[in-house]
C-alpha cells in the first residue's frame, strides 16, 4: 500500500518528479565519464608501457635491475622458455637483450637503448610490425636496425643511413659497429619514441660479444588479475642466479604517477559528489517545501508520522534509483563507443600531452566496476542528501499548515 501510494504521488505532478530525477541522472553520467576517462588512461598507459617495454614481469639475471650491467646478463635457454611458456596464463616469452649505448649519425649523437630482439615473439607481444612507418620490419639474424621515430628526427636519419654505435660490452669489452637503418617505427609513448633502437637478438649478441645470453625474459599474461600466481611460480621455477621482478617493481615511476593522479582524481570525484549532494538536496528539499499542506491533510485523515516518513522515503527511492539507472543505461553504449573510439588530440594539446611524456589520445574504460561502483555511490549520496528533508516532514504543524 504504502509504495502504490508514494507512486501515485509521484506521477501526479510530473514535472516535479522528472526535474529531481534529472539531477541524479545528469549527475551519474557526469561521473561516469570522468570515472571512465581516468581509469581509461591509466589502463591504455599500463598496456602500451607493459606491450613496448617491460611486459607483465620479467626474469632476469641476478642484479640487473639494480646494476644495468651486461656482466649480470643470463643465459638464454629454450629449455627454460618452453618451461615458463607452460605456466598457466602466460601467453608470450620475449628473450631480450637490452643496454645503453651511444648512436651517432654524421653530425650528431644521441644516447639510446638498443634491444636484441626475436622479431617473431616481439611482434606477438606488441604488433610492432604494425608500426613501422618506413622501411621492413626486422628479421631473425638480420643486420639492420629499426629506430624510432623521435631518434630518426634528432639524427636526421632515413632508412638506408649507417649509424655508429659505441657502448660497453660483457665484461668491459669494447662494443662498436656500423648498422645500417632498415625501418623507422612509431611508438605512442613519447619516452620511448625518443630512445628506443631495435635490432635482431643475434646482431645484439654479436655486437656486445655475449653469443647466447641476454638480460631478460620479457613475459604477457592474459589475465593482468593472475600477475601474483604467475610471478609465485616463476620464482620458485628460476632460483639461484635469477631474479622475477614485476612491471611494478620495473616501473616505480609509473606507478606513482599513477596514484598520484588517481588521488587527484578521488579528490576531484569528492568535489562533484558534494555538488551532487547538495543539487539534489536543493531540490528535494523544495518538493517537500511545495507538499507541506499536502503532507498535513495526509496526517489529519489518519496517517501517521512514521508511515508518512515511510512514503516519502519511498518516493525518494524511487526517484534516486530511476536517475541512477536511467543515467547508467545511457552511459554504457557511449562509453563503450569511447572505449572503442578514444579521442586523438591535435595542435597545441597534442603537443603540451607529447611534452610531458603523454600521448596525445583521450582513451575510455567500460569496466563494469566503473558502472556499479559509481552508480552506487551516487545512489548512496542522494539517498542520505534526502534524509533531513524526510525528516523535516515529520516536524509538519498542523494547525499552521491547514490555516495557510
């Protein structure tokens, strides 16, 4: 009786009814959006520093992390990839061999990292076939060397130029030669585009005298939620001599920037709660307002304050949860467009994204926690903004109202 009865009053002034359901309707798309755009780019920063570079976690010989020293490097064994490759989850091994050195075209020099590579198992990893932008992408025991895009632009080198590389090798051996540029590539991340020099992992091992090794194996997994049980097993798979380190022990840097901001973002998210909040006090508070004598016939007919309390509840359930899942349902289709098409940025914040490190895109996340989660606590937030105005009802005089 008592829901029929809040449901009836809702409907017969519509326009009061729709304008409060718009508030929480308007106010949930508003922070599924911000939600979705924050999570989105943290999850697309992961994905292309974890696909280019690091991968989900790593094996590497003893103290390499803390030393980047070839002398640290470690045997590369089929034996031992076809073992890691057997873990459940793991989905792509990547040997690599990767170190510092000094690459020079005719008038200038750069400091880069040149990374051996099985061009097969690379591009698994990260279709980086799919970005070359001139030139062929590399083949195994070949020669060549791909750059970057930023490091060909520094350089002013084209595919078909020879580039110098000194650097030091295994054990303090002199490491220098002539490649010629068989590709340039395109990376998305800013850092990266202007460091990174790829070139085949047998060209790698002859260049830095060290046939048979490298310093990493470079490891995806299909479920970023299995990260701990991958990295459980390959520790007590690779014991004395190696070290399993994951993509936040390899990246601290990322991952403060990334709570950084996402800090930022909860303070932001706070900050619109609040606005939420007090939107829908206002206007609840004014719908009691306007429903004072109202509220005072019901009393005098019979009703009593609690069920009085008890309808007017109800109507605001009502109301809150209709803007939630209205506002919910319309979000889902367009953040999932988003998330399908993120927004290229050009001109002048294109270039302000690339100057801080960032690329130049807007992308969204449709992750069904955004949704519920969001929704929840826009839900929550209206509901508790709704109470003192419920509770001013059951204060009604009335003698004043029914004189009025």
């Amino acid at each position: 009786m008592f829901f029929e009865m809040a449901w009836r009053n809702l409907w017969r002034n519509r326009h009061r009814t729709l304008i409060t359901a718009a508030s929480v309707f308007f106010a949930v798309i508003l922070v599924l959006f911000i939600r979705s755009l924050q999570l989105g780019t943290y999850d697309h920063m992961i994905t292309n520093t974890l696909q280019l570079n690091t991968g989900f976690v790593q094996v590497q010989g003893e103290d390499f992390r803390e030393t980047r020293s070839l002398d640290n490097s470690m045997a590369l064994e089929e034996e031992d990839m076809l073992r890691v490759m057997g873990i459940e989850g793991v989905t792509t091994v990547v040997p690599r061999l990767e170190s510092f050195a000094l690459a020079a075209s005719e008038d200038r020099t750069r400091g880069i990292m040149l990374i051996g590579i099985n061009p097969d198992a690379e591009d698994t990893m990260n279709n980086l076939s799919q970005r070359v932008v001139e030139g062929q992408y590399l083949r195994h025991n070949s020669q060549n060397v791909i750059i970057a895009q930023g490091v060909a632009d520094y350089l002013h080198t084209t595919v078909g130029d020879t580039l110098i590389f000194l650097s030091q090798g295994f054990y303090g051996v002199s490491a220098a030669g002539a490649f010629a540029v068989g590709g340039i590539v395109d990376l998305p991340l800013p850092d990266l585009n202007n460091s990174m020099v790829y070139t085949s992992l047998e060209n790698a091992q002859w260049f830095y005298s060290m046939p048979g090794r490298g310093t990493s194996l470079a490891i995806m997994i299909e479920n970023p939620g299995m990260l701990q049980s991958v990295s459980a097993t390959l520790t007590e798979m690779f014991t004395n001599g190696f070290d399993v380190v994951t993509w936040r022990e390899l990246l601290p840097e990322l991952v403060q920037i990334i709570e950084l901001d996402n800090a930022q973002g909860i303070i932001m998210l706070g900050i619109l709660y609040m606005v939420v909040a007090f939107g829908v006090f206002g206007t609840v508070m004014m719908m009691m307002a306007e429903r004072r004598r109202e509220f005072a016939v019901m009393i005098s007919i019979g009703l009593k304050n609690w069920q009085l309390d008890l309808v007017v509840l109800l109507e605001s359930l009502i109301i809150v949860f209709l803007g939630t899942i209205a506002g919910t349902v319309v979000s889902v289709p367009i953040l999932l467009y988003m998330r399908a098409n993120p927004i290229e940025l050009t001109g002048v914040t294109a270039e302000a994204m690339r100057e801080f490190g960032f690329e130049p895109l807007l992308p969204f996340s449709a992750q069904a926690s955004i949704f519920i989660n969001q929704g929840l606590v826009v839900l929550v937030i209206a509901l508790v903004a709704c109470l003192y105005p419920i509770y001013s009802v059951s204060r009604i005089r009335l003698s004043d109202e029914l004189r009025s």
